[in-house]
C-alpha cells in the first residue's frame, strides 16, 4: 500500500511541475504581448504599423486596424512547448 501511494505521489509531482513550466510559458506569452501593447501606446496614431519580432524563443507578429478614432491592435504570439508550437492571441484598443 505504501509503494502505491509513492507512486501516486511521484507520478502527481510530475504532472504538477509539467503544468508550472506551462503557465511559465503562458506567462511569459502574455509579458510579451503587454510589453508591445505599451510600445504601440507610446507613440502616436499616425506612426503605427505592424511588425514581427522574435525575443526570448517567442515569435510576436502585430497588426493595427484604424477605425474612426481607435487603433485596433492585435498580437499574436507563438511559443514552443513539449507537443509544439502554440499560438495564443490578445486584442487591444488604443484610442487615437
């Protein structure tokens, strides 16, 4: 009995720390595409443009699309994992 609570142990530990290093990634995703949200604020709405970067292992590619007196920022972030790569998007608005 005390074998199989072990295991059970061990094998939870694992699964544990696979999911820590995951939302590290995720985390990291997001730090990403808030710090490119905060550049594209900076600046004024006639300068913004779209781009792409890779930094820290993370491919970020952005566009912007003005309507009326708003920039619609959108940036697309692509990172790699254990089962490949995955892709999460964040949407902004930035009033002009």
């Amino acid at each position: 009995v005390l074998t199989v609570g072990l295991l059970g142990l061990a094998a939870t530990s694992a699964v544990a720390t696979q999911m820590i290093g995951a939302a590290g990634r995720h985390t990291l995703a997001a730090s990403v595409a808030q710090s490119r949200f905060e550049m594209l604020r900076r600046g004024s709405c006639a300068t913004l443009s779209g781009g792409s970067i890779s930094t820290r292992g993370v491919s970020e590619t952005w566009q912007i699309d003005s309507v009326r007196a708003s920039a619609f920022i959108t940036a697309t972030v692509t990172y790699k994992t254990r089962r490949g790569p995955r892709t999460q998007v964040f949407r902004s608005v930035r009033p002009c």
